[in-house]
C-alpha cells in the first residue's frame, strides 16, 4: 500500500453565501473534523474564507481557495493574493482549473507564475491538468497531460515538488455526471506520475498526490480510490452538501 495520505478536496466554485458556507462546514466538521486517517480540504468562494476559516477552527479541516493572483499586491482590480490569503490561515489553491483556462483565458505561463507564487507563500496548489472530449477523441489525452504539467511545474524545485498536489480533470468529465473509467483515470494518473519522475526524481514521484476531479461521487469513489495513482477526489458538485462529501471522506478512509 501507498504511504500517501489520501485527500478529497470540495471545490465548490462560485456557490453559497457566507452563511450557507458556515452552516455546510458545520456538518461536515461534525462528521469527519476529527479523524486525522485523510486530509480534507475544502474551498470555498472568496466572500466565505473567513466564515469558513472560523468554523474550521479546532477541527482538522484545512481551508483552500479556487484561484489567486500571482503577484503579492498591487493594482490588479477584483484579485485576490497569495498573502491574504495566508493571513486567512488558507493552506490551499487550486489552479488551472479548466474553467478558469476555458472562461477566463489562463495560460499555462499564466498559470505557472501562480504555482511559484502559491509555493513561495506556503500554500500547496492543487495544479489542475486535464483534456477536452475533442483532445481525448484524437487520441490527445497524454500529450496535452504532458504540456500542461511540464508548462506549469517549470520552475519547481525538488524541494517544493512534493508540496504540490496535482488534479487530473478530465473536462468532459466535470459536472456532467460522465466519469472516466477507472482503467482511464488510472492510466492517466500512472502517466503523470512517470512524467514526475523524470522531473524530480522517484522518491518525489512516489510523495505528491494525483487527485480525479471528474464527476466523482460516492457511488464511484470506492472502485476509483482503490487504484494504485489515484490518492483523493477533487470534488465539485458533491461537495456542496454535507452528506455525499462525508461520504466521500469515508470511501478515502476506507481505501486508505
């Protein structure tokens, strides 16, 4: 069995209002704020992190934000940085999200400079990488893993590497209730852990976390938890209520 601590990370994009947020995290500290056997993370939106950040207290939730700019401060109107969000006790950012390179435009230069910045600022990036049905229909699926990762860890040392997370997303996967089969997902995942190794070495390799972010709910989660490179979900629509996301939190307990 691995060593890696499995992870499951709620990414619950642009839903619930301050309240909502602080009444979700309560029903899911209550359930799992206790046990220490998988990180959880969850991400809400911006105007929730500090409600969210004072429920979480005393629990061991840790608090995540979906995206950041990647300079420290400065005129860069409706952006958020990575030492506010420190000074919120974040301890997490997902980046390169496929809506945010669909919608907003991010490049994976774009998306590079926010990796180093996070890492710079003590926050573990959860780095997204995933095709499109058309790159996957063309047999693209590995080629366009393999550039977005490679664009968006340059620069990465060896002793920041195992602090990234990676998240493989499959983009026709995300909230359209399709899943990659496992044999996909974990093709997939296998893939990206071999290119890591020749990044940074094995043992490294062997330390940071792939997460499937596609569609992952509790009736698939056991079977995809189970494989070999695929250590935690990054989950979107099943986070936005209590009771799937701890049920989800139970499948990672249990393929632990």
């Amino acid at each position: 069995m691995t060593s890696r601590k499995k992870l499951i990370a709620g990414n619950w994009k642009m839903n619930k209002t301050s309240a909502d947020a602080s009444a979700l995290v309560a029903g899911i500290v209550e359930a799992v704020g206790r046990q220490t056997d998988v990180d959880v993370v969850v991400c809400p939106p911006f105007t929730s992190l500090e409600s969210v950040a004072k429920a979480l207290e005393g629990s061991t939730v840790k608090l995540g934000a979906q995206n950041m700019h990647h300079e420290a401060g400065g005129a860069f109107t409706g952006e958020i940085s990575a030492p506010m969000l420190r000074g919120l006790f974040a301890t997490h950012v997902i980046l390169g999200h496929s809506e945010r390179r669909a919608y907003f435009g991010e490049t994976d230069a774009a998306i590079n400079q926010k990796v180093l910045a996070a890492l710079k600022n003590q926050l573990r990036p959860i780095f997204c990488v995933g095709e499109t049905l058309a790159e996957r229909e063309a047999g693209a699926t590995l080629k366009v893993v393999q550039t977005q990762l490679e664009a968006g860890l340059q620069g990465v040392n060896q002793d920041q590497a195992s602090s990234v997370v990676i998240a493989y997303e499959p983009v026709w996967a995300i909230g359209t209730g399709k899943v990659a089969t496992t044999e996909q997902a974990q093709e997939v995942h296998a893939f990206i852990r071999g290119l890591l190794t020749k990044l940074f070495a094995a043992p490294i390799a062997g330390k940071v976390r792939i997460l499937y972010g596609g569609s992952m709910k509790p009736s698939n989660a056991p079977e995809l938890l189970a494989q070999k490179d695929i250590d935690g979900g990054l989950i979107g629509g099943a986070s936005l209520e209590a009771r799937s996301f701890v049920e989800l939190v139970n499948a990672a307990i249990a393929a632990k």
